[in-house]
C-alpha cells in the first residue's frame, strides 16, 4: 500500500518545488492547533500514534462529540466496508484567513445595483458562521418557494482593505468572484452570485455548508480517526488537482478554508489569495513570488527571494493539513530552519535513513 509520502512527493517534485515533501514535519511533539490567524501558545502536547484500523474489531468504532450539555452524537462512524460523517455547524471565534482577461478589464460587477436586494433574493442575514482573509461570513434564510421548508445560503461580506482603493477593491472582489463563478467541481465551494446589501456593501452569496469548518472540527475533537483523515485529504487533494487543472493556485490553503457539509464532503472556500499560473491558451507555467498563505502552512520557498510553482505551495499545505488532523497540532510555527528550531530538526532527521519519527510513526 503506497505511504501518503509516495503520494505527495513526486506532485512536488512534478511541480518544480525546490523545499521539502509535504507530509515530512517536525519531531515526536506537537504544538496545540490553534488557528493560523492567532501566535501559537509555547506549550506542546505529546504526539501519539493511532492504532492499526485493521486491528479492530468489525463493530462500528465511533467517534463522538458533545454539543453543549447535550448527550454526545456520533460524529464519525467506520464500517467494515464504508463510512459515514455526521457534521454540525460549531462557533468558533473571530480569526482563530481566455478567464483573467475578463477579470482584468472588468471595473465593476456586473449585477451592480440594478437587480432585486440581498434580503429579497436569499434572506435576511441572521447569524456570523465565519470570518475569511476578506470578510464576515453570515447566514441567511429564505423560504422555498413552495412555501415549504427553507434554503440556507452563507453571504460572505467583502470588507475593503486598508489602503485599498474604490477601484482596486471593485476589482478585487470581483476577480476573485470570476475565478469562483468558473470553478464546479464536488470539493470546491459554488458560488451563485457577487451584489450588494443595504448598506452598499458588496457580498458574495455561496452554498451553505452545515457541518462547518475543518479547524473547528479538529480542534473540538483533539485529532480525528485515520479514516477520517484519510477521507478528507483525498477530497481535499481531488478539489486541489481540480483548481490546478484550471490553471489556478488557492495560495492560502488551511483547515478554516476547508468546509464541510453534514454528510462529510469537503469544499475549498476563501479564494482571496488565489493566482492564475497558466492562461488557458497557454502551455507555460507561470512562477510566483511574495508572502502568500497562513503561518505553518506556508511552504519554505515562500519565504525565500526567488520565484516558486505556485502548485508546489498548495500541495505542501495540503501535508501540513494532513499531519494537523492526525495529530491536532502544528509541528511548527514557520517552516524557516534560522527561525524556528523544529523544523531545522525535521530538515535534519529527513536526511537519515530512520526518517522524520512524527511522520514514520502514523498508522498507515
């Protein structure tokens, strides 16, 4: 059975990175998840390893979550031949973060004020579910047309930079609307519409994912089950592969951008940071440069001063991902070896034939 490093590995290598393989991290201790948007406390919880899920019994083994005072729900349940998720949404706390041609010649959106207000179209917004690198994230609710029932539908606020002027904020908001407004595919958010509320400001409306974000589920439940895991990377990776395909790189790929539905299927949301690496009638990939990403997510040639694949950056996120669901904590604060001393440890323990401990000593 190939080891998620066989995997991950050669994309990199494929993609012209220059640092290191993406699931390869720090040594037998963590430091606690915390989110990316916050200084990570100093103090670090013991990595342990989770048991050989061939070794247990054919029962269904659950993994449970308590909801206030509320008896504990079974949150993810591992059959002998399957699997099911049973997700809810969970608060969590202000930050724990010929296609371009079109976005480059628009100044405005295209629905500007001329069609019916936010309210009347999806709901008044009711409730804040989330903060992205560009906005509030609410709520709202409408009933169905037949009168029964309701739709949910989440209105991402776009708030201006500091800075940031009228015309670049228009144009901001609205490339990164074009990108979104192209992309379908099962594991990257949808995106309905870009107008404005009440106030004038402008708002992107999306589908409303129920169980919440990533971070919050690993965070709330220590770490997850290894099948758990596992069924997340692999949408996570099959939405990335997608995005790449389009030529577009996420740039900012962490667990509070990850969504999930009740059911368990995985979106990639909050495309502020996004790029376009190849044009649609090109054959050339284009390199990046500058400081894009989240705290431990962010690959090491990011920080250098030469220029980087953009797709090597979102894989190596995604193995920092990885390694944060199985073991519910960062193995590092920044992956800069004059930095910080753990990862300069793992770029050392790599190089020997033992391997890295934190990452030789997952379950398969």
């Amino acid at each position: 059975m190939e080891s998620l490093r066989d995997i991950i590995e050669p994309m990199r290598l494929q993609h012209g990175a220059t640092a290191t393989s993406s699931l390869e991290a720090a040594d037998s201790t963590v430091q606690p998840l915390t989110s990316s948007a916050e200084p990570a406390p100093d103090s670090r919880q013991t990595l342990s390893t989770d048991k050989n899920p061939d070794e247990a019994p054919l029962a269904p083994k659950l993994t449970n979550f308590y909801d206030g005072n509320a008896m504990p729900m079974q949150r993810f349940i591992a059959l002998q031949r399957r699997h099911e998720h049973h997700l809810e949404q969970k608060p969590r706390k202000k930050p724990l973060s010929d296609l371009w041609r079109k976005i480059l010649s628009k100044t405005q959106p295209e629905e500007d004020k001329k069609g019916p207000p936010l309210p009347e179209k999806y709901g008044k917004c009711q409730r804040v579910v989330g903060y992205g690198a560009s906005g509030i994230i609410y709520v709202s609710r409408k009933k169905k047309e037949n009168g029964i029932g309701e739709e949910l539908y989440a209105v991402k606020e776009l708030q201006r930079r500091s800075r940031e002027t009228e015309d670049e904020y228009i144009r901001r908001l609205t490339a990164e609307f074009c990108v979104l407004s192209e992309l379908h595919h099962p594991n990257v958010i949808s995106t309905l519409e870009l107008l404005t509320d009440a106030t004038g400001n402008y708002c992107q409306v999306m589908e409303y994912c129920e169980g919440g974000d990533l971070f919050t589920l690993v965070h709330s439940a220590g770490k997850l089950e290894v099948q758990e895991a596992d069924c997340f990377f692999k949408q996570l990776m099959r939405g990335v592969e997608y995005l790449h395909e389009m030529g577009v790189v996420h740039r900012d790929l962490k667990p509070e951008n990850l969504l999930l539905t009740r059911h368990g299927s995985l979106k990639i949301s909050d495309f502020g940071n996004s790029d376009c690496f190849r044009m649609a009638w090109e054959n050339d990939v284009h390199l990046m440069s500058g400081l894009f990403g989240s705290g431990p997510y962010i690959a090491p040639e990011v920080y250098t001063d030469q220029e980087y694949d953009g797709r090597a950056v979102d894989v190596w996120a995604c193995g920092i991902i990885y390694m944060a669901m199985r073991t519910g904590g960062y193995l590092w604060h920044q992956a800069r070896k004059d930095e910080d001393e753990i990862f300069a440890h793992y770029l050392k323990d790599r190089r020997r034939e033992e391997g890295f401990s934190p990452i030789e000593s997952l379950s398969p």
